[in-house]
C-alpha cells in the first residue's frame, strides 16, 4: 500500500475522489431494544429514546418511570442500542461504548449508574450485545476479536474458567477471532465468525449448547450448524435456546425444551431429565431476514417486512390478539397483522417491539410502563405526551455505519476498518469496497491486495450475499511513515460488480472513517 500510495500519479478517478471526499449522510437506521420493563430507540437521527420502568437507572435519565419516549441528552450519534434486563448499552460511530442501569457483575463498568458512562479499553468497537437478568456484556471490534465483561458464573466470558464477583474490564475472548456478531442468554453466547461458522461458549448442560461435555468454558466451533448468517440466544431454564439464521432465510433451532418454551414447532428429546431439541429446521418460516430473541419468546421478520413470533404468550407477547400458548402438542408460529413493513424488531421479557418503514413505533405483551396495558394482546402505536404519534425516523438511502483507526504510530502501526450492513440488505446480493484516497489518488483493496483505480470496474474486497459486519484488518505492525493524511474509505452497494459501485454512489453508503495521522 505504502508505495502506491507514493508513486501512482492522478489516475482519471475524478468522480469518485470527489464522490468519496464528501461527507456521507449522517442517518444511522432505526433499532429497537427491549429490556424487562423497559424500550429503547435509536431515531435516525443518531439520538436514543428510552421510556418505561427506571428502578435501576436503566433509562439514562436518571429520575423516575417514563410512559412517553424521552430523549437521553447526552448520547449523540448512536448506532446501536440494547437493553437487556434493566441494563442498557448503546454504541457511539466512533467505535466507544456507553452503559448504564443495573451493574450486575460489574456490567456498566464499574459502580452502577443512571446517566450513560463510557466502558473503558473499547475502541473500534462496531458490535454490542448483552445477555439477559445478571449476565456478561460484549463488544466486537473491527478486527473481529470479541470482548467481554461483567458475570463470569457460567463461564460466559470465555476466559477457560468460572469465576465470582463482579468483572467490569473487558478481556478478549481467546478463539472468538474473526467474529461479526456475538447474541447471549443468560448462561451462554454464540458468536458468528466472518466465514459463517458458529462459536460457543458458557452454560452446556447435558450438551445443550455445543456437542462437548460439561460447561463449555472456553469457545468451541458448532460444526454441525455449517455456515450461517445470524445467530440468536434466548434464555430457557439454566441451558437457553438458540437459533441460526441460514442463507436460504430458514431458521435452525437447538438447546433446551420445557414446559413453556418457545415451540416453533420442533420437538424435545429426553436426555437425562432434559427435554433437548437437536439442531433442526422451524417449519412453516422463510425468507427471514432478522431474528430477534427475548426472554422466553423470539421475533422474526421476513423478506417483506412481515413479523412472526413464537414463544411465551402468557402477556400477549406473540402479537396475535391471544394469550394461547404454544405446548408440545400444538406449537404455534404467530402472525402478527395490523403492522406496516418492518426494518426493526426487539423481544424483551414478555413484551415486543418493531418499527415501520414509516417511522412508526408500535408494542405489544406487557406494556404496562411502556403506553400499552398489562396483556396487549396486538400491536399499539407509541405516543408522545402531547397525543402524537412517535416517529423514529425513515430509513435512508445512506443505511450502514462504518468504522475505523489505527493503533501505534504510523512507523509501527495497526489499522482496522469495518462495515455494519443495513438489516435491510443483509443477504442480499451486493459488494464491499475498502479504499484509500490520497489527494486525486485512488486505491482499492482487492482480492490481490492494494491496486490504483484506473477507470471501469471498481474492485470490491467481497462479494455475495452481504453479511452483517465485515470486519477488515488493513495493516499490523507496518511501517506507514510518510502516509499522513491519507483517508481510508469503506462503503457497500446492493447489486453485482458495477451496478453495486454505482448503486453505493448514488445512495451515499461510505464514509471516510479514519485519517491516518
């Protein structure tokens, strides 16, 4: 890269220099989260709203109970949100991370607190999750390395052992690398790697997790799963459920059975006193594109926007205007009616959530704290205080988030990059682009390395069916003296080869995510 950089002269890439100079739309995609008692969002805008019950401090507001959306002033440019439990976490476009609520297992960081406070030793950060009641929490960076704080009881932090107490640092998960997403229950976590295979670690009675004996303390590859394109965890007594979203939009399901649980339609085998469900097929899903589970009830949408449950019912949580619940004779898959096209869906405990294509807000099941009643059996738009309806924003030509920067100095020097592709575009046919811009001089990371733009087909650094983060290690320890000022570059188009370059041009989806200096 170093001496391209230096020797390629201007090189008629005019247009996209000067496309790639400006700054990209500000507009993050709408996201929901749903806690115990409380919701979070994630406006367009970049800002967070939180309403519902604030016992632990998990609305960022400090103060009492909110029934309206209220926004957090502190948090700006916001990417990603969670709420787990009465926790809370949202991730900022500069890759740091903020927590508040409850500090079960030191969670927030360290002493529990009610305003959002910045987790220390996270940067790149481009993923966060959490799990559910008193778990860990975790963060993915742009180089793929996940990192995880807060209870260690079931060995959730992959650290090889259990532990007690509270742990408020983050600590790198060994054998995580090359991870995009990480979903945890209470007990247990997966993680999806970058080539579509599945890591487990934590809570793994009588196998229930992963295919090895006992707790699995440290990360372990679920071979049998194959390759996937998301990953979801719920919590199910001690073992969990877990789901794995393949590429033709059909759901895997395994983990633990039990009175109550969320039957989509698979059945338990018995194993010593627990009733298991083998990695197995949800009948009567497909084309899904999101899995979104809670506590005891999980959310899917389809290809159209169109959102199935499946699970506790007991509230009123599945959305079709029943508290039936589902059993080992009769499982149910709801559908839930009377809702625009949705971009993003959250289960939280006895209670869902999605936003429209619309801007719409709307929630269902246990909505006493959250504008709705104790059993909203289907689904309600979420108000303001002065009677109108909530908006959280539409979503833009210019979806995705991108990050980026750089460790050491440029003589000795590491630097990640990486894209969050839309929930909308995630399996979708499309192309990554990584670049550096130099003044007129343009360069793309192709699959043969760093090459000067000469006009016609812009290399991309993958190809195929988009996934949900694509991390991108650009140089570790090398020596880029004399490269200040160079701008890294990283977008995505929805297409095939040019009709992708063209299609991420024109929608403004890359940004220029990090100067080296």
């Amino acid at each position: 890269m170093k001496k391209s950089l230096r020797t390629a002269a201007a090189l008629g890439a005019a247009v996209l220099c000067s496309a790639f100079a400006m700054t990209s739309a500000q507009a993050v995609q709408p996201a929901i989260s749903m806690g115990y008692d409380h919701a979070l969002v994630l406006r367009a805008d970049g800002t967070v709203w939180a309403w519902g019950y604030n016992g632990g401090g998990q609305l960022g507001l400090g103060g009492s109970t909110r029934t309206v959306p209220t926004q957090i002033p502190t948090l700006q440019n916001v990417v990603q949100v969670v709420a787990r439990g009465s926790f809370s976490m949202a991730l900022k476009a500069d890759g740091t991370v903020w927590a508040w609520g409850d500090n079960s297992g030191g969670r927030t960081g360290g002493s529990g607190t009610s305003v959002p406070v910045q987790i220390n030793g996270l940067s790149n950060i481009v993923s966060i999750n959490a799990g559910t009641d008193t778990a860990a929490a975790f963060a993915t960076d742009a180089a793929g390395q996940v990192y995880a704080w807060g209870s260690n009881s079931t060995a959730q932090l992959g650290t090889g052992q259990t532990s007690g107490g509270g742990n408020p640092v983050p600590r790198l998960v060994a054998g995580a690398q090359g991870a995009v997403a990480v979903s945890a229950s209470d007990a247990a976590v997966l993680a999806l790697r970058q080539d579509g295979k599945v890591v487990a670690w934590g809570a793994n009675g009588n196998k229930a997790l992963a295919p090895v004996a006992g707790t699995a303390t440290a990360p372990v590859v679920i071979d049998a799963l194959g390759t996937v394109q998301a990953v979801a965890s719920t919590s199910i007594n001690i073992s969990g459920q877990y789901y794995a979203l393949k590429s033709d939009g059909t759901v895997a399901v395994w983990g633990q059975a039990s009175t109550n649980a969320p039957y989509c339609g698979q059945k338990g085998i018995q194993n010593g006193g627990y009733a298991l469900i083998d990695i197995s097929p949800i009948q009567g899903l497909s084309r899904i594109q999101q899995i979104e589970p809670g506590d005891g009830h999980t959310l899917f949408v389809d290809a159209d926007g169109a959102v199935h449950a499946c699970g506790v019912n007991s509230a009123g949580q599945l959305g079709d205007g029943t508290l039936v619940n589902p059993s080992t004779e009769v499982p149910k898959i709801a559908h839930i009616a009377g809702l625009p096209p949705v971009v993003a869906a959250a289960a939280g405990s006895a209670i869902s959530g999605v936003i429209g294509t619309d801007g719409s807000v709307w929630i269902w099941g246990k909505g006493t704290n959250l504008g709705g009643t104790d059993k909203t059996t289907a689904p309600v738009r979420v108000m303001q205080a002065n009677g109108a309806a909530f908006d959280a924003g539409r979503v833009g030509e210019a979806t995705g988030t991108f990050s980026g920067g750089q460790t050491g100095p440029l003589s000795n020097v590491t630097v990640d990059v990486g894209a969050t592709v839309s929930t909308l575009h995630r399996g979708k046919t499309g192309r990554v682009y990584v670049a550096a811009l130099a003044g007129s001089t343009l360069l793309f990371l192709g699959p043969n390395g760093w090459a000067p733009y000469t006009g016609g087909a812009v290399p991309a650094y993958l190809g195929g069916p988009l996934p949900r983060t694509v991390p991108v290690r650009k140089a570790s320890g090398v020596n880029f003296s004399g490269l200040e000022g160079v701008q890294l570059v990283v977008g995505y188009g929805v297409g095939d080869d040019a009709s992708a370059a063209a299609e991420m041009v024109r929608a403004g989806r890359y940004q220029v995510v990090h100067t080296l200096n």
